[in-house]
C-alpha cells in the first residue's frame, strides 16, 4: 500500500493535475483514488486501458482497385469522446519474403464523411459528405443536416460533381452498411442506386394562422402523432428509421429519381400517414443494368408485422428480395425534361419478388455475366426462426442479362440449413467442430471467384471465424487454410475475414486473434486451387497503435505487445444434461508469468443469446487479463450461433436453465483442469450475458463470488411490454412458436408468471455476491429499469452492490468515454472483491 501511495504521488507530480480532484482533501486521498488494489507496480488502469485500446484494429470500407487496398480504420478518442477515423491506401506485394513496400500515412478522414464508394473499374468515387445548413435567420447554430454526393473522377482525383440531395425528394440517406443501407453503382458507372428515408407527412399546429398555412397537404394538429408526425421507428440504434425507399442518381446530370415500382408504393407516396409500407435495403444494380436489386422488410404492409419490432442483432425480422425494372428511370434521368406540360412519363414494368417462398431472404450478390447470364446469389431460409439468429442456407439462380430477370426454376439450393455439425457429411473440422452451416448476416460485396464457381465468404465456425470457399457446382464447403503470421503451416484457432478479390484473382483478408489485433494480408491469386493445403499469403499491413488520449501510456517493459502478455486456448466442453448434443465452446484467456498459481477467473457469457464470441481481439478482455492478472473464458453456450440448427433452437424456452447450467459446467472444467482457483470466480456480462450473471450469482452463490453487469434482463415479466423486442421475452422463455409475428397481444397472467419464474430477479433471496451494475439511460432493448429493480433488490439485502449510470448511452454502452469507464470501474471492482 504504501508502495502504492509513493508512485501514485509520483504521477500526480508529474501531471500536474491534483487540482482537478475536488472532492479530496489531501494529496494523499487523490493518490488512494487513482490507484487499484492490485496496482503495486505503479501501472494505472487509465494507463493501461488507454494502451491496450489504442492498439484494436477495427477495419470498414476495405475494397481494391488497381494493385491499392483501401481500408478505413475507426479509433477511438476518449478525450472527444469520439471515433476518429482514418483511410490506408496500401500497395499489393506479391512476394511474401520481400521487404514490405513504403505505405503512406494514414489520412485522417473528417466526419463529415459518411461513405466512399469506388466505381467498378476504380475511375470513379462516389463521396457521401453530410453537411449542415447554413441558418437563413442568422441564428449560430444550424438547425439541420443535409447529405451530398460527391463524384470524383479520373481515379479520384477530380470532383466532377456535386449532388446535393433535395429534401423534397427524401430524407438522410441511409449508411447503416452492416444490415438496411446500400450504395452501389450501375454497371456502366452512369449512375448511383441508394436507399433513403422516406419524408414524413407535413404537419401543422392547430393554431397556425390562417394565412400561415400555405401546403393544403400538412396534417393539421398532427405533429405529435404516431404514424403522422412522429413515425413508428425499429427500436434500438434505429430511432429515426421509419420507411426506407430506393431512389437512383444520374451522376452526369445530377437528376434524383425514386424507384416507385416497388412494394408498398402506395405507403411511400402517402402525404398523410408514414405506417404500413416496407422498409427497403441493401439495393445494388443487376449486372444488365436494367433492373435495381434489394431486400424488403415487412414493416406493416405484408401481414407479418404488425407492430415493428427492434431491427438491430434481430436477423429474423420477414423480408424477401425484390426485384425493380428502371430502364424508363435510367432514361429521365440522363434526360431530363424541361416540358413542364408532360404529364404521364411512361413508367417502368412493376416489380417481381424473387424469393416468394422464403420467409427470409436477404443479401443479393451477383456474379461477373459470362455467356448472356449472370449469378444472383442470396441468403435465406425458407421457413425462417424465430430466434433472433439463425442458420442460413445459400441459393444461387441464373439472371437472364438480356431481359434482366431470373430464369425460370433456375435458382437452386447450395448450401441448406445444417441442424447438427457433421449432418453433410463434411469430414474436416475447425477447432474441433465439423461444419455446422452458414452462420453470417450479410455475404461480402464481392463474393464471387474469378471464374463464377466458388462463392467466398466468412462464417462463424464453432468459437472462430472463418474463410471457407462454397462450389456452386456441388455445394462443397471448404475452409481457407494459412496463417499471415507464419510462413509455414496455418491457424488454426484465430478469426479471419474475406474482404475483396483483388482484379487478378487474388483475396484481401484480414486475421486476429484475442491477443492480436487485427492483420490486413493478401492471399495469392492460386489459393483456390491449392485443394485444401495451406494458402501462400503475405501480410500487407501490421497497424502500430493510435492513441486513443493525451493520458501516458505505460513504462515501454509494460505496453502491450500484439501476441505477447498473455495466450489463449480453444476448448470444447460437452455437458451431460440438455436433449441436444453438441459441444460447448470455450475460449480462455490465460495471463503470463503465473507460476503454477491458480489463476482468478472471470467467465464471460455472451449477449444475445443467439450470437457467438469468438477468437478475436477485444481490448476490454486484454485489459482485464494482463493487466488485472484474471484468467478469462468465454462461453459458447448452447443457443449460441456456430454450431448449428439444432443447439441454437434449444435455448428457445429454456433461457435460465439450459444457458446456465452450461456457463455452470465450463466453469467447473477450467477449475477441474487445476486453472482457476474455486475460491476466487467472478462472472461479467452485458445484456443477456448480464441475464446469465445475475441467475449464476442466484442460482449458485456459492460458486460466483462477484459480478459485473451491463444492461441485464431481470424480470422478463417486466420487460415484456417495455423492449422493442417483446417477441425475445415470448421465445426464450416460452419456447418457438409462442410469439405471433402476425398479431399483436399482451400476455396472459400464467405467461407473465412463467416469465418471472425464469428471470434472475426469482432467485434474488440467494444472492450475496457483490454485483457492479451499468445502465445506459437510453437503452430501448433492455429498459434501465431493469438495472435499477436489481440494483435496489441488492440493497434492500445488504449486498455490496455499485450502479453506473450512463445517460447519453443505449444498449451497447459504446460511446467512448463511457465504454473505457466501465472496463476500469469493472477491473477495480474485481480487484477488491475477487
């Protein structure tokens, strides 16, 4: 302690800083409160969690043209608490054992910036600027936003064009690229295909005057009405996404058009009510550039949704892949008219749905044409689930070039719906797991070899993520094999990610593993024809960190170090209880320079409970494990994606028992395995992790002494009717099928009792853990309320218990400053309770 006391008066020294400290009487008290219990060396946790984050990798927007890579890296900036982010542009070696080439520095790439999108052949950028609009009446501050499309030429070094985007013909364009938005361009780059809001109704006050209300089309006193002047948003993350449309943009002319031939038209065009209708995404051109290609979400129009529902980490929600013929569009749009006297421009064919039959369908991808024909592939399964994940199947059909639609019968299935790993009879395994089938939410922009015959994407694979290579000709599903980081052999246990083919047939690709940041590196153009044996691949770039804030960084002996401070290892476990048998997944993370001590352990159940934590670098789980010294393990629960059908579906209904008796039973292995010391196991978890800590720390006190939790689910019998995902509350607990997608109603009395039965708040007399408790304020998934009954439950006990209250955060708690003051609150607390 008193070691302690004398380095943490150092620093303070040394910054400067001991006045910022109102609340401490004396130098030596601001010592005490900056230090852990467990800093005896000196190394702060602000220190520490600094350098650690400052060292992710976190990639978007990685595409080649031209022998360059371009990747946008996102850092984070605790003293803005903000994201920076930052664009490589980086050369293609194609020997593995020559020096790297000279990459420039990064370009930092201002906010402003929401989207860049290379043309085909890499002549032309499309730039999506968003932009504030100047105030008309002088005031300081604007009071809106508007979106511009840049179009830059001659390789992107020329703005040839500026678009702004008229407010009269929608709203913000949408760049959630990860699930709804899309930007693509037309195959003879001439034009541009997106998705935007659709404007809501004008509104007026009822005590406008008179000769104030110049649009007959306003809604009088309908400014605060739901589906008039406040619309029906997707819940969580999406609280200003209402209806989307498609809309495409002539890049010469700068003509905006509305894709109008589409389903729920007649919602679209309605100046007085912004329900029904669908949610339009993902929209690319067909390679004919004669139709535009998306997906469709039912968002009230279909019959299957009657209320929306939370859209974000819920791949459930109905939709089905529309096809728009927009010859007549294209044409007004590179002419158009000046005759104000015409009346009835003639209007394009109306819409197909090409996957009638499927309940979901989504991520359209085409093939380069050869032979009159082109590849349409998507993802889908045709019965659909009703877990908020899920395995997805492969088709793939035939697009006649010449008339710019399907072939007739011509789409078939490649891949099915896996029930239990192993069932195709494919005999190779990843970390021990044969395949278990297609777990991935969208597939990779360019996704198809070279030649048309093989689709590349990444899947989660057991407790990893992985490359594999799908033959459109038989189906075959066959992992990538190398290792970036090693000249021979390959790794088995890290995650790596397809990003692009490369022109000549070669694979950006990136690889990470928990003590690794993310590698950006380059397969050569053969690897798919290796059959199976290790891939020859180079390492393109290592990126060295970022800081993330003015605060120090540790001694040099003390920093992180990419594969150095601690390791990890993938185990599969297999329970004895549970009606279906497949493995539990588990990765541990294991601290350095132990000894032949038993190690602390903190278990990690994942949120969800349909998703899956993989062998990917996280920095918070770094942080807790060289820095604080804990062992680490991840929990792939049964429930979890990545190892098939069957296991996932077998949670539905059984969430706080199924779930906890497997983190029970991983917990128990790694203690039996003579790592972990039983005296000393903590359990940390966030949303529905969050929900599994508090039933451990109820259900088995005597085994959790301590607990962190983030946004947990207690009393599913209170959340139902306040989520935007009521339908999670009905499934888990109740079992598949109970939810009815199709109508709405509140539950029954029984429901709502078989529903507090399987929440943790139902084992509250049993708990003496001391728990940390986290709340975004503006969480919509799992309301605060939650957090705030378990919190005063705990202290109506006694039980040593700490609430963090965010207010600006949701669900995810992942604004900046926030996030980092949640890991070193959570690692303190476990130092002076584990």
């Amino acid at each position: 302690a008193a070691a302690r006391r004398q380095n943490a008066l150092a620093f303070i020294d040394r910054k400067k800083e001991v006045s910022s400290q109102r609340n401490a009487n004396t130098i030596e008290e601001v010592a005490a409160s900056m230090v852990s219990p467990k800093d005896g060396n000196g190394l702060f946790d602000a220190e520490a969690y600094h350098d650690v984050a400052s060292a992710a990798v976190d990639l978007t927007h990685v595409y080649a043209r031209n022998g360059i890579v371009s990747a946008t890296r996102s850092v984070r900036d605790i003293d803005t608490n903000s994201r920076r982010h930052f664009l490589y542009n980086i050369p293609i070696t194609t020997q593995r054992n020559n020096p790297p080439p000279y990459i420039a520095p990064p370009i930092e790439l201002p906010p402003k910036i929401k989207a860049r999108i290379p043309s085909p052949s890499g002549s032309k950028i499309a730039i999506l600027v968003e932009e504030s609009i100047p105030s008309s009446d002088g005031e300081k501050y604007p009071k809106s936003k508007r979106h511009v499309f840049e179009i830059w030429t001659d390789g992107g070094h020329r703005l040839y064009n500026r678009v702004l985007l008229p407010s009269e013909k929608h709203g913000l364009v949408c760049t959630d690229f990860s699930w709804f938005g899309g930007i693509s361009w037309s195959p003879d780059e001439s034009a541009l295909v997106y998705n935007a809001e659709v404007n809501k109704p004008k509104t007026t006050s009822f005590f406008t005057t008179q000769s104030s209300k110049t649009d007959e089309t306003a809604v009088v006193g309908g400014q605060y009405t739901l589906g008039i002047g406040k619309s029906e948003d997707w819940g969580e993350k999406y609280s200003t996404t209402a209806l989307l449309g498609v809309f495409c943009l002539n890049v010469e002319t700068g003509s905006i058009g509305a894709v109008e031939n589409v389903p729920g038209s007649s919602a679209m065009k309605d100046k007085f009510s912004s329900e029904g209708g669908y949610v339009l995404g993902q929209p690319i051109f067909s390679p004919c550039g004669k139709a535009v290609i998306y997906t469709g979400w039912d968002a009230g129009a279909g019959g299957e949704m009657p209320r929306r529902l939370g859209a974000i980490y819920c791949f459930q929600r109905p939709c089905r892949i529309y096809s728009s013929p927009v010859k007549e569009l294209l044409g007004r749009l590179e002419n158009p008219s000046t005759d104000d006297e015409e009346i009835s421009p003639k209007s394009d064919i109306p819409f197909d749905c090409i996957t009638q039959n499927d309940r979901l369908a989504r991520s359209p991808r085409f093939s380069k044409p050869a032979g009159g024909t082109s590849k349409l592939a998507y993802l889908c399964n045709t019965k659909g689930f009703d877990t908020h994940g899920g395995c997805m199947a492969l088709h793939v059909g035939e697009w006649d070039m010449s008339n710019g639609l399907v072939i007739g019968d011509s789409t078939k299935c490649v891949v099915d719906v896996v029930q239990f790993p192993g069932d195709r009879g494919d005999k190779t395994k990843v970390a021990g797991i044969n395949f278990p089938g297609l777990f991935l939410n969208q597939l990779p922009t360019n996704c198809f070899s070279p030649d048309g015959k093989q689709i590349l994407t990444t899947t989660e694979w057991g407790s990893v993520n992985r490359i594999v290579s799908i033959s459109l000709d038989d189906g075959t599903v066959s992992p990538i094999n190398f290792d970036l980081l090693s000249i021979e052999g390959f790794n088995d246990k890290a995650s790596q990610q397809f990003m692009c083919f490369t022109e000549d047939g070669g694979a950006v690709v990136t690889q990470s593993e928990t003590n690794r940041p993310t590698v950006l590196g380059f397969l050569q153009p053969s690897f798919l024809e290796r059959g199976g044996k290790t891939a020859s691949s180079q390492v393109l770039v290592d990126m060295p960190p970022i800081s993330a804030t003015s605060f120090p960084s540790p001694k040099p002996d003390m920093c992180f170090r990419p594969g150095k401070g601690y390791s990890y290892q993938i185990m599969n476990t297999h329970p004895k209880h549970g009606e279906v048998n497949v493995p539990v997944g588990l990765v541990l993370l294991l601290p350095n320079n132990v000894g032949g001590d038993k190690l602390p352990l903190i278990v990690v159940p994942h949120g969800g409970p349909h998703t899956c934590m993989s062998t990917m670098f996280v920095p918070s789980y770094g942080f807790l494990c060289q820095h604080g010294g804990y062992a680490i393990l991840h929990v792939n629960f049964r429930g979890s994606t990545g190892f098939g059908q069957a296991a996932l579906e077998s949670l539905a209904g059984n969430a706080g028992s199924l779930d906890v008796l497997d983190v029970v039973a991983a917990t128990r292995a790694v203690i039996d395995a003579g790592i972990a010391d039983p005296d000393r196991i903590g359990i940390c978890g966030g949303s529905h992790g969050g929900f599994l800590a508090g039933h451990c720390i109820g259900q088995h006190p005597d085994l959790f002494k301590v607990a962190a939790m983030r946004n947990p689910c207690t009393n599913i019998a209170t959340m139902v009717t306040a989520t935007d995902i009521p339908d999670w509350c009905y499934v888990e607990s109740l079992g598949s099928g109970k939810y009815n997608f199709s109508d709405f109603r509140t539950p029954t009395k029984q429901e709502l009792g078989i529903m507090w039965d399987k929440s943790p708040i139902a084992h509250m007399k049993h708990v003496k853990a001391p728990t940390l408790m986290a709340l975004g304020m503006k969480d919509r998934r799992v309301p605060p309320s939650q957090g705030i009954e378990y919190y005063h439950a705990l202290r109506a006990k006694k039980v040593s218990t700490k609430l963090l209250v965010y207010e600006d955060c949701d669900h995810a708690i992942d604004l900046v400053v926030s996030e980092a003051d949640f890991w070193v609150n959570t690692k303190q607390w476990f130092d002076q309770h584990l």
